[in-house]
C-alpha cells in the first residue's frame, strides 16, 4: 500500500480528535487537576479546590474569545480542620490554553471587610488533583462517562466492644 493510502487513512481516524484543547465558545467540562488544588466541571456548575479552602460555581463555566473566563460563585475559606462558614461571594477567573488551566478566585469577605485572591493554580485536564496535607476532599474513582464531584472522606466506623 501506498504512503498517501496511509496519511489519508490516519487524517481520517484523528479529524475528530481535539488535540489543541478546548477553545473559545467551549464550556469547561471535567476534572482539572494540579499541585493542591483541581476543578471539576460540567455544563451546569463547577467545585473547586485551593489548598484547605473550596467553592462552587452555579452556573457553565464558558471559554471566552481570548481563552479567559469569569464567572461568579461562592467560597469557603475557613474550610480545614473544621468548616467555618459562611461561604462568601467570589469570582473565579483565569485562562485555558491547550489542556492547561491557570485558575484564580477572588474573594469577597464579608465577615474580615476584605478581599482574598487565591491562586493562580496550573490544572491539567484529566488529571486528579493531588490534595496534599489538607484531607478535606478525595476524589474517587471516575467510571467512564460519570463524574463524581471531588467530597470529604468518609468517617471511620468503629465497632463497639
């Protein structure tokens, strides 16, 4: 067989691959991950993860034309070793290039009277966060074509004498 039998065989079977990552118009989907911190996404909402601290987004986190986004959400600072609330406004903002995500979030706390910019974080698509000394989520294992947002461990029960 030919050469060119060949390169049009293999243009084929990679036209509908993505090799250049998500661009503009693109809704962040999946999980992000990188050193102490990771996004997972789908088309209605985010969770995410900065160190001992996390936040939602309620809304598609969107691609813009120069590949930046922000959107709004909410935040928890006081997360580890025990949760202390109220979560706060905040905004999640950064940039995709490629397969790679630089994430920041900006918040608002309203119980100090101040703002607290978190980040920015490099995440990897389809990477799991690794969340080092803070044990606040664990992802667990992702079947294919289910995510499962990233949660707190699971007490360990004890059997009384």
């Amino acid at each position: 067989m030919s050469r060119a039998w060949f390169a049009a065989l293999a243009l084929f079977l990679i036209r509908d691959c993505d090799v250049t990552g998500p661009g503009p118009g693109t809704v962040i989907v999946g999980t992000w991950g990188g050193d102490n911190a990771g996004l997972l996404a789908d088309d209605t909402s985010a969770h995410a993860h900065i160190g001992c601290t996390y936040g939602d987004v309620h809304q598609a986190i969107v691609i813009g034309v120069a590949g930046g986004f922000d959107v709004p959400g909410e935040y928890l600072l006081r997360a580890y070793p025990v949760a202390v609330g109220p979560t706060m406004p905040a905004r999640f903002h950064g940039s995709v290039s490629g397969w790679v995500m630089l994430l920041s979030v900006t918040v608002t706390d309203t119980v100090a009277h101040t703002t607290t910019e978190l980040g920015p974080v490099k995440l990897a698509k389809g990477i799991a966060p690794k969340m080092g000394p803070c044990p606040i989520c664990r992802v667990k294992p992702i079947r294919l074509g289910a995510q499962r947002p990233l949660t707190p461990p699971e007490p360990s029960l004890r059997k009384s004498s």
